[in-house]
C-alpha cells in the first residue's frame, strides 16, 4: 500500500483532486450549474475557502483512490484499466450518491445532478488516467 508506485500515484491524483477540482467544479461546473441550484450561498466565497482541509482532503482521495485501483488493476496497470476505473468511480459517486442526495436533500435540481455526475465521471476518469499511467511506469513487471 505504501509502495513507490502508490506514493506517485498518490502525488498525481491529489495534485489533480485540487487542480481539476479547482478547473471542472470551479470555473466550469459552476457556470453550468448556477440556474440549478436550489439553495443559494451553498458553495463558501473564495476567500473563505479552507485550504488546509483542502489540501489534507484531496490527498485522502489520491491515496485512497490509487491504492484501490493497485488492487483493481491487479498488475494490468495503464491509460485503458485506470480510465475504465476513473469512470466507474465518477459513474458511483456522480450517479449514484446524486441520485441518493437528490432524493434526500434540495440542493439542485435533477439537471443538475446529471451535470454534476458528468463532472464526476470526467475528473475521475481523468484521475483513473493519471493513476494508470503512474502505475504502468513505475510497478515492478511480473
């Protein structure tokens, strides 16, 4: 779990959690979703943005999402196993959870989940990239 390839892939995924977080949700997914948000004010303003937990939180996601794709890829590390997981991920926490929070909260509106589970599935699909790249470079060959 802590092996050279799973620290790079580490530093990969989190760099890109903050960086594509920062462009997909930031700057695009924000335009895209305005007119479907149900409640005003959610997102805090940019200055008020807490980086340290920021920080802390996207690397949690690339450790843990590079660890479980060591197990998914199951040695068949590259660009194809690691987009293929990437999208299952974003098609899981983009469909499903939005589907789930919708039916559970008013926070947009149906459009908007299906903008957002787009979102997911392209930033994790890019993750996935990331990851299996990383892994197909620097994993010992059987």
């Amino acid at each position: 779990m802590f092996s050279k390839s799973n620290l790079i892939s580490t530093l990969a995924t989190a760099v890109w959690a903050y960086l594509g977080g920062w462009v997909l949700w930031g700057m695009i997914g924000d335009k895209m979703l305005a007119d479907h948000m149900l409640v005003q004010n959610l997102m805090r303003p940019e200055d008020q943005i807490d980086m340290i937990h920021l920080i802390i939180g996207c690397i949690v996601v690339g450790f843990f999402f590079s660890a479980i794709y060591w197990k998914f890829g199951q040695a068949n590390y590259g660009i194809s196993s690691g987009i293929q997981y990437g999208v299952l991920l974003g098609l899981l926490f983009g469909i499903g959870e939005g589907l789930i929070n919708f039916s559970v909260m008013a926070m947009t509106d149906i459009t908007g989940v299906f903008i957002n589970a787009f979102i997911y599935v392209l930033f994790y699909g890019i993750m996935g990239l990331l990851a299996g790249l990383v892994y197909q470079k620097t994993s010992p060959k059987a």
